[in-house]
C-alpha cells in the first residue's frame, strides 16, 4: 500500500469510528436526552419513568463493556461491533412503534448495549488497525465524535420541532439517519486480518500492572466521576426547559455540551503532558464540579452556557485520560483494565438516573439531584489527590505523561 493510499485509509478508518460514535452514541443513546420533555409532555412519561429508562440505557452500556473486557478475539469483536451498529438503528425506530414503559425499557436497554459498540469495541479495532499499518495510535478523532453526536441528537430536535413532529415522528427520523450513518461506519472499517507470523506482538511494550492501591482509590473515584457525568447528560435539557425564563433553550444547551465535548480529548491530552495524567484527571473533575451545580445556583443563560461548556468539556477528558491509562499499563491488552474502570464508571450510571428522577418526581425539581452529583464528583477528585500523592503507579504514570510533552 503506498503512503498516500494508507493515508487515505487511516482518515477511512477514524471516520468510521466517528461515525460509529453518531450513531451509536449520538443518536441510539443521546437521542433520548432531547427527546424526554418533548415524551413527557406528549405521553404518559413522568420524572421517575424518564430516570429509570435512562438507567436501563446505562445497565445495557455495562453489559457491552463487560464483553468488550471478556470477550479477546479480534474477529468475534470487530461481529459484536457490526451487531451493535444494527442495534443502535433498530431500537432507534422501536421507540416510535410502541409507548409500553416495559418495551421501552428494552429498547433503552439494548441502545444501550449498542452503545459500547461504538465506544470500547470500536476504539480497540480501530488501534488495532493503526497499529498493525504502523501509525500513530490516537483516538482524538474517533471520540470527537462523541461530542459531535451529542450536537447532532440536539440540532436535530430543535430542527424536527421546528416541523412540528411528534416525538413518535422524531425517533422515526432518527431511525432514518441511523441507517445513513451506518453505511459508512460499517464500510470504512475494514474486517481485522491475521499479521505477519512473528510480527504480532513485535510493537507492544511489556504490561507494568497497577498496585493495589491504586486500583482500590482508581475504581471509586471513576465511579464518582460516573455519577456527576450521568446527570446531566440525561436532564440538562429537561432541567434548562422547566425554567420559565430558558423556555426553548435546552436543545441549544445541550448541542453547547457537544461542542465543547468534541476537542476536549486532544485538549486533556495536552494539560496531561504539562501536569501529568492524574493531575489532568483532577484539574477536569473540580472544574466538572463547578458545571454541573451552576444550574442549581442560576437559571441565567449566560450561567446555563457556561455550565455546559464546562460540564460538556470535561466529562470527555475524563473518560479519555482513564482509557490511556489503561493502555499504559497494559499496552498489548488494554481491554481487560478499561472493561473494569468503565464498569465502576458504568455502575455510577445505572442508579443515579433513577435515584435523580425520584427525588426529582417528589421534590418537583433537580435541584437536590445537581448538588448530589457535584458532590460526587468532588469526593472523586479528593479521592485521586490523595491517590497521586502515596501511589508509585499514579507517581509513574504522571512522570510518563510529562516525558511526552519533553519528547515532543
């Protein structure tokens, strides 16, 4: 394959992620979050109906990530990706085809197994790929696409409402774009090959496994992290739309959240080479903290704005600093230890949606929900200080990230 044809297919191959990401992520999973006060005021959907299905979504996604950590096969990952894609389109248009809370329940449980396709399955094939052709392994491309799907699930709505859809119509166009996005995120990634004999393996560093206190402060801080993150990506539409005087904004508020969240990987990539991984990792939380409690304090736009630049700005680096972590310390077979971080991350997410709409549906807000969550993420990040100051693994890991920004 000469230069320009690999090159040509290495920007193939991180499309397809980013498309995997606007399907899977921005319509299958965050479709939903738009859409919940345009459901609740169309059907039968209260605050506690909303949280729960919200939390099934959460517990699918748990379930791709413990295939994802279980499952080692290159081929049975890169079919579990292709299924996942189908998920995301046909769950999409089941939301349209029935209002039964249990078979939404369903749907909401399989996006969200879908989701993982485009999140952990994904990202593994797509290294995969990268480094088998001898390129530089970075996902700052493929996870901008999160941040890019979230724009496109919120644009889309406000356009769709501008037409004036129902919300059955609106899944119905969702299921539609999915199909077109589908093409290319199944086209350009290529089915994984077998290398060269010997030639497998001859890239990867040894693994340096983590200590035991870092994986026993690690694993609570992320499901800290997990907590403050699921709140708003599922309510802020909601929540901004209950406010009298923000009547017509949450849409706009949440396509903010994408917009900030599609160059933060690259961005926390950069702080990580100057104040190490772990102290990217806290400097990202405290400044999560401030995001997701500002809608508490204030409904002004200008304050609601900047919630979601700072909440949508952060939550990304978050994941993506844990992820390279993981593959620091496990270079050859990162997916074992990111299954693991993204359960504790994933746990956070299956309850905090329902426990947030119950005390929502019997306090006739958010307000209680917000401040728990910032709370959360907060312990999470003292959790982490103290982690980076005692713990030769976060020591060393911090150490490697300011060696990149030397090298460079």
């Amino acid at each position: 394959m000469s230069t320009a044809s690999l090159r040509v297919q290495r920007y193939k191959v991180l499309l397809a992620g980013v498309f995997s990401q606007l399907l899977c992520i921005g319509i299958a999973r965050f479709a939903y979050t738009p859409l919940l006060p345009i459901m609740q005021q169309q059907t039968w959907m209260n605050d506690a109906d909303g949280g729960w299905l919200a939390a099934l979504n959460y517990a699918g996604y748990m379930l791709g990530a413990v295939l994802a950590a279980v499952v080692h096969s290159i081929h049975v990952k890169d079919t579990l990706y292709r299924i996942g894609l189908g998920l995301a389109v046909l769950t999409t248009v089941g939301m349209a085809l029935t209002d039964s809370f249990w078979l939404w329940a369903g749907l909401r449980f399989f996006a969200g197994l879908s989701s993982s396709a485009a999140m952990l399955l994904a990202s593994g094939l797509i290294l995969h790929w990268l480094m088998q052709h001898r390129q530089r392994g970075e996902l700052g491309i493929h996870f901008a696409g999160l941040g890019l799907g979230i724009v496109l699930a919120a644009v889309s709505v406000e356009f769709m409402l501008s037409r004036a859809l129902d919300w059955q119509a609106q899944w119905w166009m969702f299921g539609l774009l999915g199909v077109v996005l589908s093409i290319p995120a199944w086209r350009w990634l290529p089915r994984p090959v077998k290398p060269l004999a010997g030639a497998s393996k001859a890239y990867a560093p040894a693994a340096i496994p983590p200590t035991r206190t870092f994986m026993r402060l690690m694993l609570p801080a992320y499901f800290c992290a997990g907590y403050g993150y699921v709140i708003n990506a599922t309510f802020i539409v909601t929540i901004v739309e209950r406010e009298p005087l923000l009547s017509g904004m949450g849409n706009w508020t949440f396509a903010v959240v994408g917009l900030a969240a599609a160059p933060a990987v690259m961005l926390w990539d950069l702080i990580a080479r100057r104040v190490g991984y772990l102290g990217a990792l806290i400097i990202a939380m405290s400044i999560q903290v401030v995001g997701i409690v500002l809608p508490a304090l204030s409904a002004n736009l200008a304050v609601v704005m900047l919630s979601a630049v700072l909440y949508g700005g952060t939550f990304l680096g978050c994941v993506s600093l844990v992820l390279t972590m993981a593959g620091k310390l496990y270079p050859a077979s990162p997916a074992r230890l990111m299954g693991q971080m993204t359960l504790a991350y994933g746990a956070a997410q299956i309850f905090a949606p329902a426990l947030t709409g119950m005390l929502a549906e019997a306090s006739g807000h958010y307000t209680v929900g917000l401040w728990l969550a910032g709370g959360f993420v907060l312990l999470g990040a003292a959790l982490l200080a103290y982690l980076r100051g005692v713990d030769q693994t976060a020591q060393r890991l911090d150490a490697e990230a300011k060696a990149l920004s030397i090298a460079r």
